[in-house]
C-alpha cells in the first residue's frame, strides 16, 4: 500500500491554535492515535511537530477560516474530527472592560468556533459521520471573579454546544465538550489585561492574577488535556463533557453536590476576595 493510500485512510482532524499549550499537545495526541492532524496557526511556529500539517487561520476571518477547510479538504478528501481549541484570556474585572474588548474575547471563543463548525458540517453531513469537539472550561460551569468575561464566552460555548449536538445527532455528528481546570500553559502570560482599568479593582484584580500564576504553575499538564480529547473524539458513545484533569474533575463534583452557599463561599475564599 501507498503512503498516499494509507494517508486516505486514516481519520482526519483539524486542531485550531495547534502552535502550543493545549493545541499542540491535542496535535500530537491525536497524531498518534492514528488521525492525519491540520493544526491551525495565526502565526507559523519556530518548531513544527514531526507528522502534522499546518494551515494558516485566523478563526476571527470568515475568509480564512473557509479557505483553511478546502485546503484540508483538497488535501485529505474529508474531515472526520474539529477540535475547536484557539481561545484567548481576559484577567480583570468586568467594569474594567471595553465593549469593543468584550467582543474582541467573544469573537475568538465563541463566534471563532461558529465560523469552524459553519465551516466543517456540511462536509460531515454529507458523509454522515463527524465529531466537533469544543474546548471549553470549567469556567464555563461556575463564575470566575476577575475573569468574568472569559467566563462568559465559555458558558456561550457550552450552550451553544448543547443545542447543536441535539440537532446534528440525526446527521451522524456529535458535538462534546472538554472543561480543562488550570493547566501548565503559557495562558496566563498570554491572557489579556483589561483596557479600561480602574482603582477601585485594583487590589481584587492583583489578588486574582497572583491566584492564576499560583495555580497554572502547579497545574497539570496540557497532554492530560489532550488525552482527554483523544478520548472524547474516540468514544463510540461519547458524553456531553469530559472534565479533564484533577481540578477540574474536583470542581465540577463541587458543584454539583456542595450547596450554593457553601460554594459560593469556597470560591470567594480561594479567589482571595473579601469575606
């Protein structure tokens, strides 16, 4: 058999952000689970994994975003599997935001993964077979003080991802979430500060940077993270959401049992916000 007669016959999957972090450690996770992996970049990495091909896409352009599918498209012959994971932070208070901030987040969390499923079905409901994996966060189950924006665009993530896998089910396709908790990435380095900062948040906002670095820097791994992606794209009968890592599996159990006040109280304590 050919290379290229092998290369037909594995699954294909498009990662978005593939260049780091969680992206390029779902690229290499799939890679070796079989699939022909696409990784998606805005700007072409120094270092480019062994056996992944890589797409220029801005997920905010609606142009790229469709010439990025028919250059997979034109190369493999189909799309088996998205993993929606290009995202961007937000650390501040919500005040503290531009409304043209505030889109800018919304633009790349929720409405970048619209316009790569837009993209992707009908290609799968023509093979009537399909999975959209979309990475949300456990932020997208309970606030986040001082990220509450990011929060936002990730609690828009799970219902839009709810609604569609209802609807996409008779077609073959599945749509699932993965709620990473704090992970060994570069996110909090790379997270957007707010643009319109006031005093009165100040102390608040500082105390909540100072938990992000305490916590991503104790965080698991982003390939924890992305072997739960490769469970989840891989599941004969995969479930709405995969929690991915210790904190994330702890919270999410939190929520559901621990009564609200209690809750809300644990959260405040751990976000080092006043009593």
């Amino acid at each position: 058999m050919s290379t290229n007669q092998k290369q037909q016959q594995r699954p294909v999957a498009i990662v978005t952000g593939a260049t780091a972090g969680i992206g390029a450690a779902t690229a290499g996770a799939l890679h070796a689970a079989g699939y022909r992996v696409f990784g998606t970049y805005r700007k072409l990495p120094a270092t480019k994994m062994p056996g992944i091909d890589y797409v220029a896409c801005d997920v905010t352009n609606d142009l790229e975003v469709d010439a990025a599918v028919r250059e997979v498209l034109a190369k493999a012959g189909r799309i088996d599997l998205l993993v929606n994971n290009a995202g961007v932070g937000l650390v501040g208070a919500t005040e503290e935001s531009s409304l043209e901030q505030a889109k800018s987040i919304f633009d790349v969390n929720l409405f970048g993964v619209i316009r790569m499923t837009k993209a992707v079905l009908p290609l799968m409901r023509q093979r009537r077979s399909g999975r959209i994996v979309n990475i949300s966060s456990v932020m997208g189950l309970i606030p986040s003080p001082f990220m509450g924006l990011y929060s936002s665009s990730k609690h828009a993530v799970e219902g839009y991802s709810q609604a569609l896998d209802h609807e996409v089910r008779v077609c073959g396709i599945r749509v699932v979430l993965v709620e990473p908790g704090y992970t060994r990435t570069t996110f909090e380095s790379n997270a957007l500060t707010a643009d319109q900062k006031s005093e009165h948040y100040a102390v608040g906002r500082a105390n909540a940077e100072a938990v992000l670095r305490n916590e991503v820097a104790k965080a698991d791994p982003p390939e924890v993270v992305a072997g739960t992606v490769v469970t989840a794209a891989t599941a004969a009968k995969p479930r709405l959401r995969y929690t991915a890592g210790r904190d994330a599996t702890t919270v999410s159990l939190l929520r559901r049992f621990v009564p609200t006040s209690a809750f809300d109280k644990s959260l405040r304590k751990r976000m080092q916000m006043p009593a």
